[in-house]
C-alpha cells in the first residue's frame, strides 16, 4: 500500500513538472536568467543552494513562480529555507509564499520582505519534496527582478 501511494506521488510531481513550468533552455533563450524549476537529489550529509529570480507577483502573472523538486535518498531530516537574496528596494515591499508537499505532507509558508522562511520534515529512506515559490502581493516600487535564494539539506 505505501509503494503505491508513494508511486502515485512521483508521477504526480512528474505530471506537475510536464504541465506547470517551461522549458527553461526556452526561457534562457528568451532572456530569463535562471530556470523555472530545478530537480534535486540529496543524500544525508549533503546540501544545495539555489538561486533564482522573481519579476512580478502571482496575480500579475500565473506563471511568474519557481519550482522545486527534491528526491532525497537516505533517512533523516529535510531542511529547507528559502529568503530574499537582493534587496527589495526602499520603496516597495513583498509578500513572498512556498506551497508544496514533502512525502505526503502539505506545506504552505509565507514571509515579508527579509525574512526567511524555515521549513523541517522527517523523511524516510527514500522520499520526495515539491516546493513552489512565489510572489504573493507587492505593494510601492519593489526592484524587480527580485532574487531568491533556496537552501535545501538533508540532515542525518
């Protein structure tokens, strides 16, 4: 029972990936400087951080947010942060949220401008994690293109 619901999870990440984002060579070519999504796999001990831009808000645009996937094989915690990497600006301010699952689990977080957003979750031997980043609300002149930065671990 739990190979197929875990099963079922993969291909829905895998459905969601087809569907939701571009292909990033497209949006590089088309001038976009980082990819709508990366794929990840960790092992206990091992980290990675990401970097990605934001340009407007999500009601601006539905397609205006970042995507990752994370397998991770090995037991233990799966540490996840995501923040500001530049400056908002002096006149502006944003709401920024991640949404997603780890294993079965729903995530949803959100924060304001510098703040960081901090999400744990025991994982077993072999387990997925689907995170979507985005803008929620702006409010003034933010500096857009905005960058963000993702740091996802798998602590033993």
């Amino acid at each position: 029972m739990k190979c197929t619901t875990f099963f079922r999870t993969i291909a829905l990440a895998g459905v969601l990936l087809f569907v939701l984002c571009p292909d990033s060579s497209a949006a590089r070519a088309a001038g976009g400087s980082s990819p709508a999504y990366n794929f990840l796999i960790l092992e206990p001990g091992h980290s990675q951080t990401l970097y990605f831009e934001l340009s407007e808000p999500l009601s601006s645009s539905s397609a205006e947010f970042y995507a990752c996937y994370v397998l991770t094989i090995g037991a233990g915690t799966l540490n996840v942060r995501i923040g500001t990497a530049s400056s908002v600006g002096q006149d502006g301010t944003v709401i920024y949220a991640v949404a997603g699952l780890v294993n079965t689990t729903p995530v949803f977080k959100y924060a304001y401008n510098a703040e960081t957003i901090s999400y744990n979750a025991e994982v077993p031997a072999v387990g997925i994690g689907i995170f979507f980043a985005g803008i929620v609300r702006d409010t003034g002149s933010p500096d857009y293109p905005i960058v963000m930065s993702l740091v996802v671990s798998l602590i033993q």
